[in-house]
C-alpha cells in the first residue's frame, strides 16, 4: 500500500541549515525522480528481456503523485453494478473472438489503437488505419469497445494480469536478488526525497510477471505476420510490445494521444540518454511538441498533424463564455475556482466541463449554490458529430485549466488561455513561455487576467492540419529474425 503523505521528514537545507520542504509540485517530484535515476544509473539496469526503470517509471510518477497529495487520482471515475457487468460482458466477448495467432497472411504492419473510443471513433490511429487499410488492428475490449473487425489478445493479457499479481505477492520467484536490492534501494532514496514509500518492489515483480506471458507473445504474433512496423498508441505503457518488435528487428512508432511535456515521464528523458524500450518514431499532432523536451535518444518526432480537430464550427463566439476543463486530478480545486470565479463575475457564463472519468455526482456539490454549469457528455447542442468539448471552445471566448490535453486543442481553435497554479500546470509552462497563455493564482487574478489573456500565436503550431501523405514505414522486404 502507498503511504500518503502531505509533508516530507525534515531534510537538510541546501547551505547545512534549517530544512527543505518536501516536492509538492509536479516539477520538484520529477526532479526528485531524475536524481534518484543517475545516482542508481537506473538505465543500465536489466532484469531478463525488460528494463525494469522505464517500464516502472510512469507508473511511478502516478503513484508519487498522489501520495505525496500534488494530484487526485488521475481517472477517478467509479463503477456501478451495471457498468461492472458491461465491461466484463464485453471482456468474455474478446477472450472468445479470434486471436491474431488465427489469422493468416503476412502483414507488414501492425496497429494498435488507444482503448479510449469516442461515439465508436479512435482518432489517433484513424489516419493510418485508412492508408493502410489491410494492416490487422490488435485491440481490446478489457476497458471499453474494441474497434469493428479488430483481433484480440485479451485472452493471454487477462492471464497476464492475473499473473502480475500472483507474481506482486511473491516478488522474489521473478526478480534476481541484484533486482530486489535495487528496487529496496529505490523506495528509500524515493522515500528520502518525497517522503513517500511507494510499492516500488511489488510494482516491479508485477511487470515482470506479466512480461512473462506477453513479451513472448508479442514475440510470436509478430513472427507470424512477419511485421516491419508496429504503430502503436501509449508506447510507454506497452513497453513489452516495444521490446518484442525491436528483438525482432520492427520498427514502432507511436502517435501523440495527449499532452507531451517535460514533466510526463512517460516521454521526458533529460540530456536524451539512451533508453530501452523506447518508440523509433513519434507522430506529433504539432510542430512545437518535440520542441519542448528531450527525448530519448532514439525516438525521432515527425509532425504528422491531426485530422480530428474541427475548425471553423459554425456559430457565434459567446464574448461572456468562460470554459472551465476540469479533469480527476484536481477536480475539488479547479470547481472550487469556477464557483468563485462565478459568484464574483456574475456576468460571465461559467461552464464546468467535466472529464469522461469524473462522476458529475461528485462534482455537483462543490459547484453547489452558484450559477457554474456543468456539462459531460454531448449536451452542446448543434454539430452533434463533434466531441461536444471542441463545440464548447468553438463558442467559449476563455478557456481555464491546469493541464488537460483539451488547454491544447482550445488554443487551435480560438480560445483566450488562462491556466490555474494547481497541481500539474508545469505541463503548460511550454505555452505560457511563448505568451500564449496566462497563469492565475486564485479568483482575483483569474477576474483580472480576462481582458488581455492571449491567443495562440501560431494555431498551427500544437494541432496542425494533417499531412496529406503519411510518413513512409519500414519497408516490408527481407523477412523478419
């Protein structure tokens, strides 16, 4: 169990004098983690076929996250009974379709789309899947929907689960003793640092048991279509894929699904070392993505664009329209800056738009009493083909958030910028240091700020059109190791 904390034991000052509060923000705990990395040289550690640092380090910085109390927990949206039962109708319904392992034919590329759909759409894979379209889709229904005609694994990654989890319990009957020495060392220094003592260990062990069904999977799936190209969405996450595919002399790349920043340590690599497990290619939505980080050594960013971003929504803009993003992870302060905001600006138009993983229940009575609206779901009125966020900015003259992908896709389309100093704004500082954003500390400044908060320079610069041709894949000639 993680213990949570809200303050660190008292360290040593940076002069031998008085303490040094602990991290409490994004930046100070990935700087904690940086530090922890190059004086362990976690990137040269191997465990078997995995490297277990950039498997467990996004993970982590979730996990470091909410302990220490910077964030909420990032998805916190609860099921009922009902949506339990769908999700595992709809996981027995993939444990029975078809595995990639049934299908025949040679396929040199392979994709794997984000198990987030939106009205049936996934968006990030959508451009590639149509240029190629005889190129098997791998996709799951464990979280959600899986796409019209793709295979499933869902089978083996289940079983794999299921396997982490025996092997979290006993962390010893995967891992080397060097391993459990490392990962003990890990928790303290973390625990120095933050003070907070992460499960670092069982974390570990549960990578590497489920890497024991899934990387030789992956292994044989992609020997079997004789696969030169993976394009695969959250890469970090899928590191056991990414390692099969460069065993085997595959490419992968990765198209951009949200925010890239440099305290999402899922991309963020300072000084560009090298590190495993790692995407060949990043497909970014915009120009100034890659520009605002290091990546690791091996990873080349190729604008590509975004197709799904509408411009030019009919109707007018509303000059009282104020949008509030709202997401889990700091959804108690942000509705409490739109109730105040609200209550103080009584001419504006304040709207709470919520992320699909909140519960408006939950939300409703920390906006309670004021004139704030809420809105989740498509309940934007006209273009009902369109996420009803993009209408929202469309029509909204301000947009107000800490660090949702939604902050980006508003610059694009016209909206004025102001970001709230909660947990995470750090992701926006790229944009704030441009001067397309504004960052307000509490109601007053977010009253005061309205007037003259900016607009993107460059539209084009975070969400650009799309490229009319793809970036060439590997070519398919010469079979696979």
């Amino acid at each position: 169990m993680i213990r949570r904390v809200t303050v660190a034991p008292p360290r040593p000052g940076p002069h031998g004098g008085g303490v040094e509060e602990a991290p409490a923000s994004v930046a100070q705990l990935c700087e904690a983690m940086w530090r922890v990395e190059d004086e362990l040289d976690l990137l040269s550690w191997r465990s078997g076929p995995m490297a277990p640092w950039p498997v467990i380090r996004p993970r982590l910085q979730i996990l470091l996250a909410e302990a220490t109390g910077a964030h909420g927990r990032a998805h916190p949206r609860g099921r009922d009974a009902a949506a339990t039962t769908a999700v595992l109708r709809r996981q027995a319904a993939g444990l029975l379709s078809p595995g990639p392992l049934a299908r025949r034919g040679r396929h040199p590329l392979l994709v794997l789309p984000h198990p987030r759909k939106v009205a049936g759409r996934e968006w990030y894979t959508e451009a590639v899947r149509a240029a190629y379209p005889d190129a098997p889709v791998l996709d799951s229904a464990r979280g959600g929907s899986a796409l019209p005609g793709a295979m499933s694994a869902d089978g083996v990654r289940s079983a794999a689960v299921a396997a982490g989890r025996v092997a979290a319990s006993r962390p010893a009957t995967v891992l080397t003793r060097r391993d459990l020495e490392v990962l003990a060392r890990i928790e303290q220094r973390l625990e120095q640092e933050t003070g907070a003592r992460l499960p670092v260990t069982r974390l570990a062990a549960a990578e590497a048991g489920r890497w024991r069904l899934t990387y030789p999977y992956y292994r044989r799936v992609l020997r079997h279509f004789g696969t030169r190209s993976v394009v695969l969405v959250i890469a970090y996450f899928n590191q056991d894929l990414v390692a099969a595919a460069h065993d085997l002399g595959a490419e992968v790349i990765e198209p951009q699904h949200g925010v890239i920043s440099p305290y999402h340590l899922g991309y963020s690599w300072p000084g560009r070392p090298d590190v495993p497990h790692q995407p060949d290619r990043l497909w970014t939505l915009g120009s100034a993505w890659a520009t605002t980080l290091d990546l690791a050594a091996s990873v080349r960013a190729e604008t590509v664009g975004c197709s799904w971003l509408p411009r030019g929504l009919s109707g007018p803009r509303d000059p009282a329209l104020l949008l509030v993003l709202s997401q889990g992870t700091v959804t108690a302060p942000l509705a409490a800056l739109a109730r105040d905001v609200a209550r103080l600006r009584p001419d504006l138009r304040v709207v709470l738009r919520l992320h699909p993983s909140e519960r408006r229940d939950d939300v409703a009575p920390l906006v309670a009493g004021s004139p704030v609206v809420l809105s989740q779901g498509q309940d934007a009125g006209a273009h009902a083909e369109v996420a009803a966020t993009y209408v929202w900015q469309s029509r909204a003259t301000w947009q107000l958030g800490v660090s949702s992908t939604a902050l980006f896709e508003g610059l694009a389309l016209g909206c004025r910028t102001l970001v709230a100093d909660l947990a995470g704004h750090e992701y926006l500082s790229p944009v704030i240091e441009r001067g397309e954003a504004v960052l307000v500390r509490g109601t007053a400044e977010v009253a005061a700020a309205l007037p003259d908060a900016p607009l993107a320079r460059d539209q084009d610069a975070w969400y650009a059109a799309p490229v009319a041709t793809l970036p060439a894949l590997r070519s398919a000639s010469g079979p696979v190791a």
